[in-house]
C-alpha cells in the first residue's frame, strides 16, 4: 500500500483518537534484533507501532546511541521492508529545549531539518523546562514554554508544507522533583498550554505530562531496582477530562513504561485517555541480558566501562551498587562499542529478536492495541476515497 513507509503520525493519531487502546512507541536505542522483533509482534498482532529516538539519543553527531536521524530512519525503513509491516511511524522524541536562547531554537531548528529530511513522520517538542516559578497565573508559568513549542511546531510545518505530522508537545518536566516529592501536571496547566498553542495555530494530537513517572530503570534508597508503579492514574483521568471537556482533540502520552508491570498497565491505564504509551530503556535491558549469555566477554567491556567512568559522578550521587550505576549510566555505552554490538554474530542477533519479539506481544496485548493497524488503514482508504 505505502511501500512499507512510515506513516503520516497525524494520521495515525486521529485514526485511533477515540478507540480504547495504546500505541507502542519504542526508543529502540539499539536497532540491531530489537527493531526488527518488535516490528515482526507488530505484524502478528496487527498493531500500529511507533519507532523513535529522542534529541539526546539521536542528534547530527549521533547522540549517546551513535546513530544520526538519517541513520536511524534508513535501518528502520530497511526493517519495515523485510518484515513487510506497514503501519508504524517514525517519531522524533524529547525534541528538548532547555534554555530557549534564539542560539538554542536555531541549533533545535538544524536537527529538525535533519529530521525531517530523514523522513520522520511524527515530532515531540519538549520546551517543558521552561517554566517560570515566578509567573502570576498559569499562563504567565508557561509563556517560555508555549513560546518556544509554538515557534519550532510552525517550523516543521512550514518545512513539511504540510500538518499530516504527528505532533507531540510536553507540559510539567516528566520526573522533575522538589522539596516535596514529584512536580506533577495539573488539568488547568494542560487546557491553558492546548489552548495557547491552538491560539497560535498549533494543533497538537499528543500531549505528555508529568504524572509520577520517570525515564528508565528505577531503583529504592538501597540501590535495588523496583517497579514503576509510581503513576498517578486518577490525576491522569483528570488531566484526560479537562481535555475532552474543552474539546481540544488531544490524548496523552505516557512516558517512563519501563518497570512498570503488564498487569499494572492493562488493569489500570485509561486506554483512550493515554493513546501512545513509550517504552524505551526496556529495550536496552533486552539486549545487554542477551548479551551476558551470547557475548560474556562484550557484556564484562561495557560492564566494566559503565562502572569506571561513573565511579565518581555516582558516588557524589549517592548511588549504592554497581548494578544501580550500570541501570543508570550503561546507556552512554552505547556508542562507546557501538562497532562491538552492530558486529555481533547471527546467533546472538537472533536470541535479541527473539526477546525483543516475545516481550513486544505481550505489550500489545497490555495496551489492547491488536487489530489498530487495521483501523489505520481503513482510515486512510476512507479519506483517499472522500478526497477523490
């Protein structure tokens, strides 16, 4: 139908707005076994999935994954062909601005060329840092934020010729804590931030919140990993009505999966309320678990690397075992033995697909997404047939 080309990320949102289910989207920090896995559960299942890599993970010199948007993008069309699946859209995650300085927004607005020549179908502005404390109303809290999303969201617009790109936008920095515990979103906070951009003629599909999650492995005081099952659902229920209220067209984006229990996610997330759920760091786990079987000696590198470089940084941190510090820090090995990992051999790539495979069925099942590409699809023959 496409050439097993991503599709437009609008079009997919609109195409599942209001079905009760979740679209997967993965930060497959590494491509090699994970993406093609996932895409192969994606087939089974008939489910729309979503590929992406945030701006620290992926920029013009390759961020902590050592791969380019251009690079990125090739390997997972490459994989889409293989696999013959169709209905998957390429995303730019965490597009992070962080102080908002017009160097900043141009440096921002050269990787969005990038990204956008690589053929991403689908953006995340993440401008939720600026936040002015010191703001008198809710409206004067965001100004830095909506000033920046609404700037680089009329950008890829004008760049795109084109709105049929999905577009993400954050408000509440995911994870941020004070004094007080977790910084989380609240309703109020959410409709104005909509509003405001819909003001300046931004209309985004997504929007990701800070609701008690936070990105990657997650570990108590003493150092042991726990689950994440720090979510808040009734605040998320809440955040979700104030936006179908206002009619806004928009649905969340939950960040910071990994950890989380399939049992947590398929008895309590408001499928419909959160219509694209990231899993990311659990992917990364995948593949250094295949690796302590298949290449021992790879795994002792990376292992040994993660704990030497960061020895002094997690210290001042207070981190309490190596397994904490390799949890948190291993990411950055990435690109360090980037060459060590690509070059595996067949076997290993094979029991990485093989994991990636089985653990992405069952995500699809927990977030009742078998059968959406279906309805993406039916979706795009009844608007090419109205537009005829």
């Amino acid at each position: 139908m496409n050439e097993y080309k991503p599709v437009p990320g609008a079009v997919l949102f609109r195409a599942l707005h209001d079905k009760k289910s979740i679209t997967m989207a993965c930060n497959t920090r590494i491509v090699k076994g994970v993406v093609r896995g996932i895409m192969r559960a994606a087939k089974t299942t008939d489910s729309a999935v979503i590929f992406e890599l945030a701006k620290s993970e992926c920029d013009l010199k390759g961020g902590y994954t050592g791969l380019t948007p251009k690079a990125f993008s090739e390997q997972v069309h490459n994989i889409a062909r293989e696999v013959k699946h169709d209905i998957w859209a390429l995303h730019a995650d965490h597009t992070t601005v962080k102080k908002g300085s017009p160097e900043e927004i141009q440096d921002v607005k050269k990787l969005l060329d990038a990204i956008i020549n690589a053929g991403y179908t689908s953006f995340s502005i993440d401008a939720s840092v600026l936040f002015n404390t010191e703001g008198k109303t809710v409206e004067e809290e965001l100004a830095k934020n909506i000033e920046a999303t609404a700037e680089l969201a009329k950008y890829i617009e004008n760049k795109r010729g084109s709105k049929d790109h999905g577009l993400e936008v954050e408000v509440g920095e995911i994870g941020k804590t004070d004094a007080n515990g977790r910084v989380l979103t609240t309703p109020e906070e959410a409709v104005a931030f909509v509003k405001a951009l819909n003001r300046n003629g931004v209309d985004p599909q997504v929007l990701a919140i800070a609701n008690g999650s936070a990105h990657g492995n997650i570990f108590d005081e003493s150092g042991k990993p726990i689950a994440q099952v720090s979510i808040d659902i009734p605040l998320t229920k809440k955040v979700a009505k104030s936006l179908y209220d206002n009619n806004l067209g928009v649905r969340i984006a939950q960040h910071g999966i990994t950890g989380t229990p399939l049992e947590f996610i398929n008895a309590y997330f408001p499928k419909g309320d959160i219509t694209k759920g990231n899993v990311g760091t659990f992917w990364m786990n995948i593949v250094w678990d295949a690796l302590k079987i298949y290449q021992p000696e790879l795994y002792k590198d990376i292992w040994d690397w993660t704990l030497s470089t960061y020895k002094e940084e997690s210290a001042k941190k207070g981190l309490k075992t190596d397994e904490q510090i390799f949890g948190i820090y291993s990411k950055n090995a990435i690109k360090v033995f980037f060459d060590r990992i690509y070059a595996v051999d067949k076997e290993t790539e094979h029991a990485i697909e093989s994991a990636a495979y089985s653990e992405a069925l069952k995500f699809f099942r927990a977030f009742s997404s078998e059968g959406s590409a279906t309805i993406v699809r039916e979706h795009i023959k009844s608007s090419v047939g109205s537009n005829s």
